[in-house]
C-alpha cells in the first residue's frame, strides 16, 4: 500500500508539516511517496495540482486506490480510518473527544495568527508584542491547551497523554509562535518546547533548509533571529 502525499515548500507552507507528521509520526513513512512544490502563489498551486483534479490546496494526497483527498482534516479523519489499529486519536473517548475538538478549533479558528504571521522555519524573528487582536488568540490557544491537559491528566509534553493528531495539527502553530517569540505563556512555552525537540519535527526543518529555497514572500521586513533550539 502506497499512498502519494504532494506538499509544499516545507520551510513556509503550515499545513503540509501537519500532513507530514502524519505519516511520519505514526509508522507510515514507508508508505508515502513524497513530492514537494514550490509553488510561488496561489495560481502556482492550481498548476501544480492540475493532474489532481479537483484538489485545489496543499496539502493534498492520493490514496492507493487513486482517489483525491484535500484538506489536512481530511487526510487526518481518513488515515485513521484506513488504520484503525494505530492511535491516530486517543483511544479513550474522553481523551478522543478533546483531542478531536482541539483539532477542528485549529483548522477553522486562529485566522489572525495565520493570516498576519506566516510560518518560517528558515530562520526566527526579535520577539515583538503581538497586537491586541493577536493577544487574544495567544490567550485562547493557552486556555483550550491548558484545559486539554487538566480534562485528559496528560502528564508528557502532548496535549491529550500520547501524541495524536492534534499534535500533529498544531505543529504549524507551535513553528509560528517559535518563530516570532509569542511562546511566552507558560503551557504554551512548554508545548511549542515539545515541538521543537520533536525528532519528526526537526528532520521535517532540516530536509527543508537543505531542499527547499527562501521565499520572500513569506518573509517580514522584522530583526531576524537564530532559530530556537
């Protein structure tokens, strides 16, 4: 069984590292064949998706079968249920129902920090204050994280006891906070620490500074920094 992953450029593009964690986190790196674009803008990504009709985004995967699957949700919600024998979500049902909503918050949510602060892996920024709009996301991912850990008792560094697909999700999120110095809350440092010291994580960073090229247009006219370690 192969399946076809087709992602972006892995130092800006957020949601291809959630898809990558995907399989690498979860013993199916042996499974994917890997290809990544460089597409320059939006019009680039229809054009490389072109023979992937009718995906229009990246991520984007194809199953062995042959069939589209777009959308990181969708490729999360749908190797889970390809592999049911892998803990893809927690196995226990209060566990998997936070798990579950932490995920789906991260994809429809957060449009501030996304929209105004795209990820870099390539190098960090000097820490800024985040505007007030963006403050408030800060708070809102601290008081859904803090409150996955207290509701599941996860006592490691993942949200829900072992890592899961929220993890991975969130992953994006944890490189963008490391990047412009906004881990400063104390679950929210923790955390985006766990990432960051992630094996699956750092090889993702590494191929990318090796393979993939600066794009400018990801990059803000802010002091830049050595990346955390």
């Amino acid at each position: 069984m192969t399946y076809e992953l087709f992602l972006g450029n892995r130092l800006y593009f957020s949601w291809s590292i959630a898809a990558y964690l995907m399989f690498e986190h979860f013993g199916l790196a042996d499974q994917v064949a890997l290809t990544v674009f460089q597409p320059q803008d939006e019009a680039d990504v229809k054009r490389h998706l072109s023979g992937l009709s009718p995906a229009r985004t990246l991520p984007t995967m194809r199953t062995p079968e042959g069939v589209i699957v777009s959308d990181s949700m969708a490729i999360a919600e749908e190797l889970a249920s390809r592999h049911p024998d892998i803990a893809f979500w927690p196995r226990d049902p209060a566990a998997r129902a936070v798990a579950r909503t932490l995920a789906n918050e991260m994809h429809s949510s957060f449009g501030g920090l996304r929209g105004n602060w795209p990820v870099n892996l390539r190098h960090a920024y000097a820490p800024v204050t985040p505007p007030v709009e963006i403050a408030a996301e800060l708070d809102r991912l601290e008081q859904i994280w803090s409150n996955a850990r207290e509701v599941t008792g996860a006592t490691g560094p993942w949200l829900c006891g072992d890592y899961c697909l929220a993890d991975a999700i969130f992953a994006p999120m944890a490189a963008r906070l490391a990047a412009y110095g906004f881990d400063t809350r104390s679950i929210t440092k923790s955390y985006v620490a766990a990432h960051l010291a992630d094996p699956a994580f750092r090889k993702w960073r590494a191929d990318g500074l090796k393979l993939d090229p600066e794009m400018s247009k990801f990059e803000l006219d802010l002091p830049q920094a050595d990346w955390p370690v």
